[in-house]
C-alpha cells in the first residue's frame, strides 16, 4: 500500500508490552530511496532519549487506529545503545544498533532492485550499483566519523525543497510516497503552483539526478513539455496499477508492463 510520507508522524509505536512512544520523523537513504530510520519520541518514558527503529522490526502498519507494531520489548528498548536527543545520527551509531538488535543494515529491497531487472542505465541515467552503495556505507562505519550519516535525510526536512526539470523549475517537494510494504519511497509528490496553477504531479526518484542539499534542490533528468504530457495524477484517487503502467510507460521507467 502506498501512504504518504507525511501521515507517518504522530503515529503511536506499539512494542510487544506496551507503548514506545510516537513517530517524530522518517529518515531515509538518498543512495536507494528506502526507509532506514523510524525516528520516535518516547515522551516521559525515556526522557533525553532518541529512539530509532529500523523498518526491520516493523511488524504492520495500522493506518485506521494509526500506528506501527513493532517486534520489539520496552527492556529491549531500555538496553539499547544510547542515543541522544536530536544527535545527528552516525554511521558508527546505526553500526551499533544493528549490531544490538541483530538487525541487517542491507534489509529489504531497494528501488533499483524492487522487481527492476538490471541496474545500470535506467531511463536514460545511471543509478548507483548495490555493491558500490554497499561499499561505499561500509567504508563509512569503518571510519566511524562523528558526523552525521550523510546518505541520511529527513523526509520533513527534504518536504519544500525545489524541483528542476532538464530545462527549468517546475514546483518544489510536497510529499511523498512510499510502499509500507517494503519500505521503499516510490514517488515524490511535486507541487506546481507557481508553473502550473498548483497541479500536483508524481516524480519516481529513477528520475532525480543529484540532489543539491546545500541549495536545497531536486534536479531531474526529464523536461517541463515531459512533465505536462504525463498522466494526470488526482490525489483523491488510488494509485493503481493502470495509472502507474501509464505513468512509468510515459517517462520510460523501470516498473511498467507491455
């Protein structure tokens, strides 16, 4: 099913003997687009305490009574590697934690390889190889650096960023869309006001071809006329398989069905 990234914060995590705390925010990896991180507050329960919960310990996802079961114990919880509030999160951090839990750093599937044969050239650009992006994170938790993971980033604090097709601006990041099935960010939801009265269009990250933090900007490898042309997208409907065969089809990504 797909949710918005946004509907997640606020949500009630649920361990096996009680309630953890709530969902403050969604951390994810920019090198694959999934989800590594549920950032949770536990209010008065672990005061000074940042909990992060890996997708891995996700049991479901209840969207009616909105809140995450997990696989988890509050003395689990409690013995966990301390992390401090609002502490950027390390490499060497998200080391320990799987290393405690027994979790695996590479769990799941990823957008490159979710049903998606092959990985080099993708819709006219290269994405990054899974051996590289596995390399490349090891290399980092070996180094240990007290900084913060760079291939993390907050969905809340990606949300407003602009977007830039191949030939100028086309609206800014509204949201986005990710599978709770697999944990996978599928689309970013882009808002066109000020290009095209606020039509809201659907962007797979096939199409994001770097992400400059610093200017705060999504660049991508399609054009405004490709935008325009694409399926119609109405919030008010369910994506189904129909629309996202037509959608994929339209740009040429990975994913649709002759």
């Amino acid at each position: 099913m797909l949710i918005a990234g946004s509907a997640l914060a606020g949500y009630s995590i649920e361990a096996t003997d009680g309630r953890l705390g709530t969902v403050k925010t969604v951390l994810f990896n920019d090198l694959n687009w999934t989800i590594r991180w549920l950032v949770v507050d536990t209010g008065h329960w672990l005061s000074s305490r940042q909990v992060l919960i890996h997708p891995a310990a996700i049991i479901e996802a209840d969207h009616q009574q909105q809140m995450v079961r997990v696989n988890l114990d509050k003395t689990q919880i409690e013995a966990s590697p301390d992390i401090q509030q609002d502490a950027p999160v390390t490499m060497q951090m998200e080391s320990q934690l799987n290393s405690y839990y027994g979790w695996d750093p590479y769990w799941g599937r990823d957008l490159y390889s979710a049903g998606v044969p092959g990985l080099g050239m993708v819709g006219g650009f290269t994405t990054p190889s899974l051996s590289g992006m596995r390399e490349s994170e090891e290399n980092m938790i070996q180094v240990g650096s007290d900084d913060g993971d760079p291939h993390l980033r907050s969905m809340a604090s990606v949300t407003g960023y602009h977007i830039h097709a191949s030939d100028g601006d086309i609206g800014h990041v509204k949201n986005f869309l990710l599978d709770d099935a697999t944990w996978v960010i599928t689309y970013l939801i882009v808002d066109t006001t000020n290009w095209w009265g606020g039509v809201r269009v659907l962007i797979s990250p096939f199409a994001v071809e770097m992400i400059d933090w610093d200017a705060q900007k999504v660049l991508l490898n399609v054009t405004r006329a490709q935008v325009k042309a694409s399926p119609v997208w109405d919030p008010e409907q369910i994506i189904d398989d129909a629309y996202r065969n037509g959608l994929h089809r339209h740009y040429g990504w990975p994913g649709w069905e002759s």
